[in-house]
C-alpha cells in the first residue's frame, strides 16, 4: 500500500499518523516464499522534521509459517517489527546509491509500507527456526520425520571413508 508523503511538506513540524493494512500475502525469504499467517495494520507515524526531511515511526505485527530448520514441518513465527527511518526527500536515487543508502520503499513521493516490512523482515529474520529445542529432524535416507518415531533405516556413515571409524565405534559399544 502506497502513502503519498507531499501533503506533509505543507509546513514544518506536521505530523499525520497511517494505518496501512498489508498486501502482500507472502515473504519472499532466503529459503523460498514464507506465507503469512496472522498480520494487523502497520501503525506509522511521519513527521516533517525539516525543508524535505521526514521521520518514519511506528510498529508491524505479522506471524510467518516458516519450514523448521531439522524437519521441515510448519513453524508460526511471530514479528514485531519496530519502524524507525529517517527520510531525506531532497536526494536523488543516485545520491541514496552513493551514500549506501538505498531505500527501495520510496519512489518519488509515495511511501510503499509492504516494501518496508520486507526490508524490516529481512532485517529481522531469525538464524535458525525450531519446532521444538529439541527437534530430532529427517532421517538422510528415507526423509521420515524422526520425531514421529524412528526409521528402519540402517545407520551407513556418510562419508565411505569414515567406515573404519565407525567399526571402531561399534567395538567399543559392544564392551
């Protein structure tokens, strides 16, 4: 959803409060397309700091249903997202490449909120999602969900070259 940002040049100091619902319906993250489960309006404040500068503030809440890291099973993932930028509408897009500061979300005077929570959820995403602390994953050869129960599967070592080791292993339970 676009904000038109020209009415807050009008005079100095304006502040307007947006409540902005979110389009997007999916978050293109680092390891596919995560859907959105639950999300509420984004609540921004903007305000006409000084000549064409503007601070952005406010808060997103949304839950993604992201696979788990060892079984892959659905994860809901909550976000609050905090929003805190300041805006400089007097530069140009190569002066915002050249000071390492690309923002994706403005274009012209419109403000994209759901650019904005995808930087932010970008930003924000966690190392690593778990089912549970203690998720026991898939099984390397048949996929079954270990923690379902185990597999009949017959543990073979990875690496053919760390067979001996094993059989060494294996001696060492049998005493």
């Amino acid at each position: 959803m676009l904000i038109n940002l020209s009415e807050l040049f009008s005079c100095q100091g304006k502040v307007k409060t947006y409540t902005q619902e979110l389009e997007m319906e999916q978050f293109p993250g680092p390891a596919g397309l995560y859907t959105i489960e639950k999300r509420e309006p984004v609540i921004l404040e903007i305000t006409h700091i000084k000549e064409r500068k503007i601070s952005v503030s406010g808060e997103a809440r949304l839950t993604l249903l992201m696979p788990c890291d060892r079984c892959l099973e659905p994860v809901k993932v909550p976000f609050v997202l905090p929003i805190q930028e300041e805006l400089d509408m007097g530069q140009s897009e190569e002066e915002r490449v050249e000071a390492l500061d690309e923002q994706p979300y403005i274009s012209g005077y419109n403000l994209d909120t759901d650019q904005l929570v995808r930087n932010e959820l970008m930003l924000n995403l966690p190392m690593k999602v778990l089912c549970k602390e203690d998720c026991k994953g898939i099984c390397g050869q048949c996929g079954k969900n270990l923690n379902q129960g185990s597999c009949s599967c017959e543990e073979q070592p990875k690496d053919p070259r760390m067979a001996v080791i094993q059989d060494i292993f294996k001696r060492f339970k049998e005493v």
